[in-house]
C-alpha cells in the first residue's frame, strides 16, 4: 500500500533546485550533477596556437621587409615627390594672392609658373655667357700655359719639375685612348643628365601640385574623422603657411646673399660681378653648404686679379658665413616659419646629415611641422591628463 509520500503530487515549480534527497530520483523535475568539469582542449596552449602564432609574427616581419625594400627602391622618387610639394606650398602664397585679386586659380598659376620660368631663364642668361667667354679664354692662353710648365724659370715650371704637373695630364689623356677617362666622360654626363632629368620632374609635379593643391587638402583632410577634421584642418593650413614662410624666407636670404656678392665685387673690381653674384644667390637656396660653394668659386675667379683681391674674397665669405648661420637665417626662419633658432640649427645639421642637400633644405619645414603638432596637439592631451 503506497504512503502519502508516494501519492501526493509534485507541485514543485520547474525553477525549483531539487533537495538533496531528490537528486537520485528519476522524473522530469530531476536533474544529474555533473560532478567536477575536466579542462577542455580551449582551456589550454595547444601546439596549433604556438605555430599559428609563429606564422602571423614570421608574416609581418617579411611584409615589414619588403615594404622597406620597396620604400628604399623608390627613396628618390618620393624625395622628389616632396620636394615638388614643398616648392608648390611655397609658391601658393603668391597664387593665393591673385586669386583675391580677382584672378581664378588655373590662370594665377599659369602666371606663376610663367614668371618662376622667366626668371630662371634669365639666371642661365646671365650666367652662361661669362661662363662661355672664361672658356673661350681658357682654351686661347692653354698653349701658353703648357710653354710655361715646360720653362723651369717660371713658377709653374718649378711646380712641374717638382710635382710632374704635365707628365700625369699626359698620363691622362694616353689613358682616354684605352677608354678610361671615357668612362668618366660618359658617368659625368649621365649625372648632368640625371640631374636636368630630376630639375624637370620637379618642375612638372610642382605646376601639377600648385594647380590642384585645393582638392589634395580637401582629400587629406577627409582622412581625418569627423569629429577631428576641424581640427586637423586648421592643423594642415597652419603647416602649409609655414612651409610656404620657409620657401620665401629661403628666397630672401638667397637674394640678400647675391646683393652683399655683386657690391662686394663691384668694390673690390672683379670682373663678372652680376654672374656671379646671382650665381651666389641661386647656390645659397641650398642650405649649410650652398653659400660655401659660392665663396669657394667667388674666391677662385677673384685670384685671377690678385691674390690680395683672392684673400680679401675668402674674409668676406667666412664672415658672411657666420652672419648668415648665426644670425640672418634663424632670424629670419623664425619671422617666416616661427621656429626658434637653436630648433633651425639643430635640424639643419640632422637634415644634413641624413639626406645631405635635400635633407638639409627639408629640415626646417619638418621642424616646423613637428613643432607645431608638438605644441598644439601633444601638450595639451599631456596637460589635459
């Protein structure tokens, strides 16, 4: 006879945890404890995971690889690509200016353009034909010369007897017979034309650049997210200005560095004195080492005169030198392109050292660039925090 316990009905609820009792009994209210839960294959680092792990580093490092092989196969393009752009922001302030004047943008830089090559045509204009003449005059007192290394009364006979001048230009020009100098020849030539090569380049991406630099910003600064494109906007033209400040100051410098050449030489009575005054002011545009060259030339062509007029030539460019260094460019470089002067040595001499003359002219704008990314971006998130 069954008890009251066995007979009465389960009213328990389907959420109701059955009593200890209850856990061995069978039913549809019943539930099994699993007991304790073994470790699962998840749970641990199985040897799959290592090798795919191992995989994806080994991967990244070869695409990181290849990407900088690629990126140094193309070094010189991009700094060409760079330099067009730097040149293109410089020359902007000028299209912008006719543009308030009432000009549209595809004919102000029609006319920049048309002026920037006018003005380079009339620098070879007046440096070619004194070149040409010095050569002409080279080449009628070469046999006197010659005479004069041959006569051991004579300066030039002593440095020959004693350094052999003549017997190593012979030994020279026997070994262009066998295709040695030839080889020289022929490397010198593919430099220059390598070098008009890139001036050209340069030239063409720069008109290309100034002509749709609107819309390369537009494109640029939709990379930056919405909520930031203000901001980053007012970032990229406040860069752009100061790109442009550098490229003018530099300009103004150059200038200043031909002027000081021609009344120097207009004093001192050296032939040439425009030439090579403007020769001065297109060297000097390169940075560090430009105006260097310049004195050095300045310097050869004034011992023609004398070597009083050689001497006084030589003082003139190593004061100017330091004028320039320590006083007329950071000055200058800070009105244009506010950065300070200590800052435009420093990147001057880094520039330089890393990519030489291109390095060294780029310095200062990326100066400019990472300063001002530094003090309006980086210092306040920094203060903020």
């Amino acid at each position: 006879m069954s008890t009251p316990e066995s007979t009465a009905p389960d009213t328990r609820e389907p959420s109701e945890p059955l009593a200890a009792g209850d856990r061995g009994s069978a039913g549809p209210w019943t539930s099994v404890d699993p007991g304790p839960v073994a470790p699962t294959d998840d749970d641990r680092w199985p040897t799959r995971r290592i090798f795919g792990a191992g995989f994806t580093a080994g991967s990244a490092v070869v695409m990181a690889y290849t990407l900088l092989r690629a990126i140094g196969g193309v070094a010189g393009e991009l700094i060409l690509i760079v330099l067009a752009l730097v040149f293109a922001l410089g020359l902007d302030p000028m299209v912008a200016w006719l543009g308030r004047h009432g000009w549209r943008r595809p004919w102000g830089v029609a006319a920049v353009t048309i002026g920037f090559l006018l003005i380079v045509v009339g620098v070879f204009a007046v440096i070619i034909p004194p070149i040409v003449t010095q050569v002409e005059q080279l080449s009628r007192a070469l046999p006197g010369l010659l005479q004069q290394l041959q006569d051991r009364s004579s300066t030039l006979g002593r440095l020959n007897a004693r350094y052999h001048l003549l017997d190593s230009l012979k030994a020279q020009f026997s070994a262009g017979a066998g295709g040695l100098p030839l080889n020289g020849v022929l490397n010198v030539g593919l430099a220059v034309f390598g070098t008009l090569t890139a001036a050209v380049t340069v030239l063409v991406l720069t008109v290309y650049f100034l002509a749709n630099l609107p819309a390369i910003r537009r494109i640029l600064y939709r990379m930056f997210p919405a909520s930031r494109r203000s901001r980053g906007r007012e970032l990229g033209d406040e860069i752009s200005t100061r790109v442009g400040g550098y490229v003018l100051g530099n300009l103004l410098t150059s200038a200043i560095a031909g002027l000081g050449t021609f009344l120097f030489l207009e004093i001192v009575r050296v032939p040439y004195a425009v030439a090579l005054g403007v020769l001065v002011a297109v060297l000097d545009l390169i940075p560090v080492v430009g105006s260097t060259i310049g004195g050095i030339l300045v310097t050869l062509v004034a011992l023609s005169i004398s070597t009083t007029v050689a001497i006084a030539s030589l003082v003139f460019y190593i004061a100017y030198r330091l004028l320039e260094d320590y006083l007329l460019v950071p000055r200058v470089m800070n009105r244009a392109v506010d950065v300070p002067p200590v800052l435009t040595i420093v990147a001057l001499i880094i520039g330089g050292a890393l990519l030489g003359v291109v390095g060294a002219f780029l310095a200062i704008p990326a100066a400019a660039a990472v300063q001002l990314i530094v003090t309006r971006v980086v210092w306040p998130r920094l203060d903020s925090s």
